[in-house]
C-alpha cells in the first residue's frame, strides 16, 4: 500500500510532467481582420483576413516542417438533399437525404495540400478537408448512398462558392508568422461561425485554437429576417397584403393605359 505522502508525490511527480510537456509544445495566437461582419443592402462579399503567430519554447528552434490549416465554417444546419431523375422526359424529385449536421458555408486554407500535410484517419477526426466533413446523416443509409449524397451536396455548394478547398493558401512567414485570405460570397449564410487554426507538425497536431466570428443581417433586411423567425404569421400576413396591393396595382395601371 501506498503512503499518503508518497500518494502526494506521484501526483506532484505527474503534474510536473503534464507543466513541462505543455511548456514545451508550441502555442498559437490567432486573429481575424473582423470577428463581426454585417450584412446591408448592397453586401456583394466580402474578404476575411486570417493571420497570427506561432509561438516556440524558449531554446527550442523554429520547425521548417510546420504546417498551418486554417478552417471557416458554420452555421450548422439540417439540410435535405433530394436527388432528381429524369422520367418521361420530365426531372422529377427522387430519393432524399437528410445530414443533420451540413455547415452552411465551409472554408479550408492550408500551406500545402492537406492530404500531403497529415494522414486520412487525422483529417476525419478534425473534418479538414470537404472529403472528411461529419455531417450525420439522418437514418439508417448504406456507405455508397452516404456518398453519392455528400458529394452531391458538396459539388452543389462548392458551386455556389459556399464550400472552398484552398490548398497553398497560407503564407508562413520565418516559421512564425502566418495569414491567410478567405472570400465569402454575396450568398454566405448569417449565424455563428468558427475560425479554426491548426499547427501541424511532421503529421500531427501540436496545436489548435479557435475564434468566433458573426455574420447578421443589419437594416430592413434585419428587421424582415427577425420578423419572418419571431413572429411567422405577422410575416405571412404581411406577405400576403403587398402582393394582393401589388396585384391591384398593377391591374389598375393596365387600365389607365
């Protein structure tokens, strides 16, 4: 049996390893050109400035091996994703797929192309890359359907300009610096969005930090967005009176003329 102060001692014995070990990995300091952007009338995009730094243990030597990824994605969301067939000659609705959890807009910048920078099993686990994305499907769903599904989803928004793979992207300046430009579209979703930055070093993750950024809606098209999710049936009212009014008066134009 153990005493207690030998008890105490292992456990100092082990907290002096865990400080050591974590004094003498590498920390990054990130930052974003804007953490909240407003979305106005005339919004026809927007370029977002991901820089920092990496900082190194005192008497360790700067990694020329050290690679950054830079991930830009959310909302999450619930999306269907219907497939259509042509039948008679008509394109009609076929089967469907439900991902539970699809980013509205995704984003990867990286120094080099990920799959040169860390193995598949790493790029799963932290979703770096549009081929490794966990969106949980809904339902039971064999892997060959799951898919068809994902890249068609991906495909879809990667034309939309809504997912972005940008391979050589990042800039490393003397192994410490670096920065990154990502471009979101007239068509980017509002909501809450995470900036992820990873320090990747010889195929592994030595450090990562994340920073929040908001995109809202501001002005009239605020105001309509809060009006159509709080209070839906003023909004369909609403909706309803100006196309009746629209249609009077146009009728009424055709008329006089």
């Amino acid at each position: 049996m153990i005493a207690p102060r030998s008890k105490l001692a292992v456990i100092f014995c082990a907290l002096g390893i865990l400080f050591l070990t974590t004094a003498n990995a590498p920390v990054l300091v990130p930052d974003v050109s804007q953490d909240k952007i407003s979305i106005k009338g005339d919004f026809n995009g927007a370029q977002l400035l991901l820089f920092g730094a990496i900082t190194y243990p005192p008497g360790t030597r700067n990694s020329e091996a050290a690679d950054i990824v830079v991930v830009l994605k959310g909302p999450t969301e619930s999306i269907i994703v219907r497939e259509k067939q042509k039948v008679a000659g008509i394109w009609i609705n076929a089967s469907s797929s439900e991902f539970r959890s699809a980013p509205g807009f995704y984003a990867i910048a990286s120094s080099r192309p990920v799959e040169e920078i860390v193995d598949p099993k790493t790029a799963d686990i932290f979703e770096l890359g549009l081929s490794h994305l966990q969106l949980s499907p809904a339902g039971a769903i064999d892997s060959e359907e799951l898919n068809r599904f994902t890249q068609g989803l991906v495909d879809l928004n990667s034309r939309g300009g809504l997912y972005e793979n940008l391979p050589n992207s990042v800039e490393i300046t003397d192994s410490v610096l670096y920065k990154a430009r990502i471009n979101l579209p007239a068509s980017v979703p509002v909501g809450k969005y995470s900036a992820e930055t990873f320090l990747i070093i010889d195929g592994r993750v030595e450090a990562a930090e994340i920073k929040d950024i908001t995109i809202e809606k501001m002005g009239f098209g605020r105001f309509i967005t809060n009006l159509s999710e709080n209070y839906g049936f003023i909004y369909g009212l609403l909706a309803v009176l100006i196309s009746v009014l629209l249609g009077w008066g146009a009728g009424y134009l055709f008329r006089k003329m």
